[in-house]
C-alpha cells in the first residue's frame, strides 16, 4: 500500500484549504489524512487505488452504504422538481409526519442542516419554557462544535477536577470562557450524583443534554434505571430532558435509542443517519415545547427543508422500515456477528480489548475493564489501538481513529467474513505485549 497521490494532493490542498481538511476531526486521520476518489456500496477507494472496506461511513451517516441507488435516485428526483422554494413543500409534512410515527418524544418536528445547530435550537426553546440559563452536560459528551457545548468532551484528568464537581474544561482556543459558565457538567451513569445535583440547582436548570447512549467517548449503554430516573427527576422539577440522538437516531431502532430503550425526552435532536448522507438535522419533541417557535423562539437557517435532503431523508426511513424491519435485521447481525468475532478472537490476545455496542454501532478499545463512563476512557491504551489502525487500513479495512466502528445496511456477509479474517491476525499482533 502506498499512499503517494494522497500525500502530493495533501500537499497541494495545504497551502489553500487549512490544515488540508475541512474539518478538524480529519487531521488525526490515520495514517494521515488521505483523499479518496468513490466509494460504492461498503467500499471506498482513494486515489492511490487502494480499496477498504469502509467502518467509517462518513463519520456515521452512510447506513445505506456509499451512494445507495435508490436514495441517489430519490435526491435527483426531488431537485429535478426544484432545490429550495423559500417557502413550504409537501415533502417536508411527509417526512415529518415519518418521524412522528416513528419517533416516541416527536409531536412536533423542525428540520436544519447539522446536529450542532439543533442541539442549540433544543438549548434555546428549553431556556425560553423554564426562564433559567443552566445547562446539564456530561463528560465526554459531544453535541457539536459550538462554544456553549464544546466543554468537557475529552478534557485532560489533570484539569478536568474532581469526579464529583468536574471543571466545566473548553475543548478549543478561542472558546469564549463565558460560555462556559452556562454548564454544570457531570460524569454519566451516576444516577446519585445527578440526582443530588439536579435538586440542589433545579431553580438554575433548563435542560439536561445527554447522549442516551455515549457513542462520542466508548459505546456506552446507560445502566439500568439510570435514564428512566433522569427521566423522572427531570419531570418533577421541571427540568427539559434533551436526548442527543444524532448517532443513535434511526441507528440502534427505527425511533432511535428512546425507543430501544423505553424513556421519552421532552426534545430530541437527530443528524446523520436520519438521510444516509446527505446534509440533514432535526430538532423534535412535545408539541407545547416546539410551538414555542411560533411564540418569540427564533429558529431560522436557508436551506432547511430543501427539496434534496427532504427526498433523501425520506428515501432513507423508508429503506430503513420496509420490508418488515429487514434493514434492520441485518444492521444487527452484521453488528452482532463482528463483535462475537472480534471477542473469540480477542479471548486469545496477550492485553485485554474490549467490545461493546449495540446495533450496528459499537466501539473496540485496548482496556481492562468495559467502560462506563468518561474517566475510564483514559486507562485505554490509545497508541496501541492506533497501531491496530494503520495495520487494518494496510489490510484493506478502515475504521475510525478513535475506536467507533459503524455497520451499513451495504455491508455483506462477505464482508464481515473478510474483516474478521483479518483482524484474526492483527488484533493479536496490536495486542502483544512485546508491541505495547
Ligand atoms: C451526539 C452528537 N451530537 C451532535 C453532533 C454534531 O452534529 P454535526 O456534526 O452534524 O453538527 C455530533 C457529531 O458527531 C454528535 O455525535
């Protein structure tokens, strides 16, 4: 394998586009940020002609796979009928209609163009409902990139404080420190704390903002009636409960992660999975709390609803709920099938790894013990998994940096076969304690 047109266009792209990329998650690309040509079904190409079977699916949003033919065939139909009216389309009542059939919080749905921006609408309508300014976030959360919300994400033990009163910590320069004086931010899964927390401040809280399940750090499932009592505090004292479902909308069921898991937030938000590609985001929830748009809440943005993503989207949920829940089916014995092969192989390695997950999404990581929360994330062994990495991508498997691994409905058995074929070598190869 040899990566010299990516290096030579890196090169190239250096002096016009910053750093190369276009989004500062792909500098850490390994083993360097590299530039493709296509990708088709479960594979993508890069302009050196290697060929990997793609995990990394844009970062999550391809659950169909790259460049589904019926979802491209739904996207250039609805731009042949027109790109954006500035006005209303039937499409946009049609696909909200889909996610409140399928949704259990959505009775009322906005649709924008990035999870970052609805995380922020959420933040808005929950701050106008209660009249108070607090914001509940966990470590090792990510609800997108804005200054009020970049906090605490993977911040440094050294400055991260206390376990039980963590330092809200800013995750870039530049972040505007006032911001933070917007958040209480708490490690997740401890329903002790949180409960302890949220009644000494409910006169301060307008909403808690959690990932129902932490994908951003881990693949971490809530313990048992952790979510269902966040549920419940948050209902007597009236506190907005906000579920990130960017990743695990439309992913882990056909209503996301409130419907696998059976606790209704007051809003949700929703991005990439939710139209298998293409630039799409949506807030939904209570319809008093949404109506608060139509009553002095600002919500706005040019291209929301356009025609292109409004068919894609609803292309996407509808590949996803025919055929009698088939798509995802198989999206769970792929996921499942990986993780059981990825564990028998690893029963065998020389340092402990661990698989955990749910669906067609879970997270690989070099540690002792399954994570739970944030702070364990910081005993995985990093440098090991990265060299796991750059062997896989040499072996014709890509998967992303930071141990998340996603599974597309284009993904064949074949595939799952080939990928555990040669992790069957490299797992342990990374794992022996002679490479630590
Ligand atoms: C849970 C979660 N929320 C919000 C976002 C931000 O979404 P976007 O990148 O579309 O702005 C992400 C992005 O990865 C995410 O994982």
């Amino acid at each position: 394998m040899h990566l010299n047109r990516s290096s030579e266009l890196l090169e190239r792209a250096k002096h016009v586009v910053a750093g190369g990329v276009n989004s500062n998650v792909r500098l850490l690309a390994l083993p360097q940020p590299i530039f493709f040509s296509e990708g088709h079904g479960s594979r993508i190409r890069d302009v050196d002609g290697n060929e990997y079977i793609d995990y990394v699916l844009g970062q999550g949003p391809l659950i169909h796979g790259h460049g589904n033919p019926r979802l491209l065939a739904a996207a250039r139909e609805s731009m042949e009928r027109g790109m954006m009216f500035a006005g209303q389309h039937e499409g946009e009542i049609e696909l909200a209609e889909a996610i409140c059939r399928l949704v259990p919080a959505a009775e009322r749905v906005r649709i924008g163009s990035s999870g970052s921006e609805m995380v922020q609408a959420a933040f808005r309508l929950a701050r106008a409902a209660t009249g108070r300014q607090k914001i509940v976030k966990f470590e090792g959360h990510y609800h997108g990139w804005f200054d009020n919300v970049l906090v605490s994400v993977a911040p440094p033990l050294s400055a991260a404080g206390p376990r039980e009163a963590p330092h809200a910590v800013a995750t870039s320069k530049g972040q505007n420190p006032q911001s933070l004086d917007e958040l209480i931010v708490l490690p997740w899964n401890d329903t002790e704390l949180l409960e302890k927390t949220l009644r000494a401040r409910a006169s301060e809280i307008a909403a808690v903002i959690t990932e129902p399940i932490m994908n951003n750090v881990g693949c971490i499932l809530p313990r048992e009636g952790y979510l269902e009592r966040m549920r419940e505090l948050c209902t007597e004292l009236g506190i907005v409960l906000i579920f990130d479902e960017v990743i695990t909308g439309f992913r882990v069921a056909p209503g996301g992660a409130q419907h696998l898991l059976g606790v209704t937030p007051d809003l949700c938000t929703f991005g990439k999975a939710m139209a298998g590609g293409f630039p799409v985001a949506a807030l939904a929830g209570k319809a008093e709390l949404m109506e608060l748009f139509t009553q002095g809440v600002n919500h706005s943005g040019t291209y929301n609803a356009n025609l292109l993503v409004v068919g894609a989207s609803l292309a996407c949920l509808q590949l996803l709920n025919e055929d009698d829940g088939a798509a995802y089916r198989q999206l769970f014995a792929h996921g499942e099938r990986l993780r059981e092969g990825i564990r028998e192989i690893a029963a065998s390695c020389e340092t402990p790894v661990q698989v955990q997950g749910v669906g067609p999404v879970f997270h690989l990581a070099f540690h002792d013990t399954p994570l739970r929360e944030y702070r364990d994330s910081v005993g995985m062994d990093v440098p090991r998994y990265h060299r796991l990495v750059r062997r896989l991508m040499e072996r014709g498997v890509r998967c992303i940096e930071r141990g998340l691994w996603y599974v597309s409905t284009a993904h064949t058995d074949a595939d799952i076969d080939q990928t555990l074929d040669v992790l069957a070598v490299e797992l342990p190869e990374a794992a022996r304690t002679s490479a630590g």
